[in-house]
C-alpha cells in the first residue's frame, strides 16, 4: 500500500470539502441559477461555488501558488511556483440533467528548471461514487490505494474506446465525423459519457481501452493525462506528439491501441 504526498493530501482535502456543497446542488439541480457561456455551453452557480470552495482551501495551503480555472480564469500567483489547474464541475451538461456523472479535477503544474512547466501531480474525485483516482510524477497512477494500470487489450477489435463530441459552436465536427467513421468499424464500441477528465481517469484504469477528442481545454485534461502515463499509457496530440495540451488534441491509450488509433486519426486528417 502506498500513502500519497503532503500535497495530495491538500489536494483531496480541498476536494472533499467542496463535494457536500456539489452534492446538495445535485440533488436541487432544477433551482440553480444557469447560464450560457456560449451556444450549448452552459455553467451553473454549483460549478462556480465549488469553484470558490477549492480556491479558498488551496490559497489557504499555498498562498502563493497561482491558479489557471475554467471558471474564473487566471489568477497569477509567486512565478517560480508551481500553480493550480482546475476544473471544478466537468461533466456539467451531465450535473444539469441529473446525471450522476461529473468530477473535480485538481492538477498541480510545476516550472522545470528547463524553463518549461511540467504537471507533476493530479487529482480526480467523482463525488457521487467517492472515488479519487490520483498521480505523482514517477509514482504511479492509484485509485485510492490501488494502483492502476491502463488495458492490455491490443487488437482494436477487443477494445472500447470513449470520445467527446464537439458541441454546437465548439470543435470541429466535420473532424469529428471522419474520425468516428474511421475508428467505429474497427472497435468494439464507443462511448460518450461528457467527461474527458473521467474518460481519461477510465483508460488509466483499464475500464476504457483508448479515447479520443479535441478541443478540450487544459483543465479538462491536465490532471487525466498524468494519470494516463502513470498508468503506463501513451497520450499525445492528434500528430503523436507531446503537446496534448496546447494543441487542444488527446489520443490515450495502451502503446498498441494508442499507435493504432493515431494512424487511424492521422488518415482520417489527410
Ligand atoms: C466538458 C467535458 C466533456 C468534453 C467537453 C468539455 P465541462 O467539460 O469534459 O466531456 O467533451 O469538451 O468542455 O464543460 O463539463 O467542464
Ligand atoms: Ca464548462
Ligand atoms: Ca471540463
Ligand atoms: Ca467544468
């Protein structure tokens, strides 16, 4: 058995505090205040309150770490600490229709002496199962106390993969299209749950095979991807690169199914 660090510890604190709060909005999902950030692009007070929850306990930790939010966008802090990345409700189209599938993510992205920034520690809780899937750079991927490891599958044909859609105003759908009708006659089947930070958490625990989508923004992926390559998986942009994150592109997967689905997406893109 292994126990996380100091940090994760403050990490998984600032989450089950802000949970209860979740929870209750949940559970009285049809008096939130809702509105539209863009086309089908929609936040509750239930993301910002968890958000202004997490914020407060992790300040309170670190005070002078900076924040990068989906909510609130960027909050600077010390330059030469690490900041926080966060995405309080993903899954937020599930939570407002009573779907019981969402999480917070928490990810902590450190300088490097490079010069670069590099996440080094996640977090993902999914407060209606209570389950907290969490990484350490070069410790491991673990849900709770069990270490995880990405599938084993290594023929397309065994294997399921998850994805997102691109929703009205967002992404590519013509993309999306051509990828989907390349890898659905491969695969054993597709699933699209609406959150990539539990999709991800999903192929680090062996659940999902493989997944793909674009357009996804850091705090949707940061925490996911970690997992991912502490479980032993491969994620990378859309070209097999290491840029996930700025080119807004994930495939995931074990080594075959992640270089089977990348020549896969790369023919549907030429
Ligand atoms: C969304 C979810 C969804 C993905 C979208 C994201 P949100 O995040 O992760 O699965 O397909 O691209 O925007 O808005 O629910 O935090
Ligand atoms: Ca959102
Ligand atoms: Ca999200
Ligand atoms: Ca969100």
């Amino acid at each position: 058995m292994v126990s996380h660090s100091g940090l994760l510890t403050v990490m998984e604190r600032a989450a089950r505090k802000a949970a209860p709060r979740l929870r209750r909005d949940f559970g009285e999902v049809e008096h939130l205040q809702v509105s539209r950030k863009g086309p089908a692009d929609f936040v509750s007070l239930a993301d910002k309150r968890c958000e202004d929850a997490l914020v407060a306990e992790l300040k309170n930790a670190r005070p002078d770490w900076g924040f990068l939010l989906e909510e609130g966008g960027e909050i600077k802090g010390d330059p030469t600490k690490p900041r926080w990345i966060i995405d309080p409700l993903d899954g937020t189209t599930n939570f407002l229709h009573g779907i019981p599938h969402f999480a917070i993510s928490i990810a902590v992205e450190e300088p490097m002496p490079n010069g670069k920034r590099e996440i080094t520690t996640g977090l993902i809780y999914q407060p209606i199962t209570d389950e907290s899937y969490w990484a350490e750079r070069s410790r491991g991927a673990w849900l709770h106390d069990r270490r995880l490891r990405v599938s084993a599958r290594r023929d397309l044909a065994d294997c399921l993969i998850a994805t997102g859609i691109p929703f009205l105003g967002h992404g590519d759908m013509a993309e999306w299209s051509r990828i989907f009708g390349a890898v659905a006659p491969s695969v054993a089947g597709i699933r699209r749950f609406g959150s990539a930070a539990l999709d991800l958490a999903h192929v680090a625990s062996g659940r999902y095979d493989g997944f793909w989508e674009s357009g996804l923004q850091p705090w949707d992926v940061a925490a996911g991807l970690l997992l991912v390559r502490e479980a032993g998986g491969f994620a990378t942009d859309f070209r097999g690169g290491d840029q996930p994150i700025e080119r807004r592109q994930v495939i995931a997967g074990n080594d075959a199914v992640h270089s089977k689905l990348h020549k896969i997406v790369a023919g549907a893109l030429r």
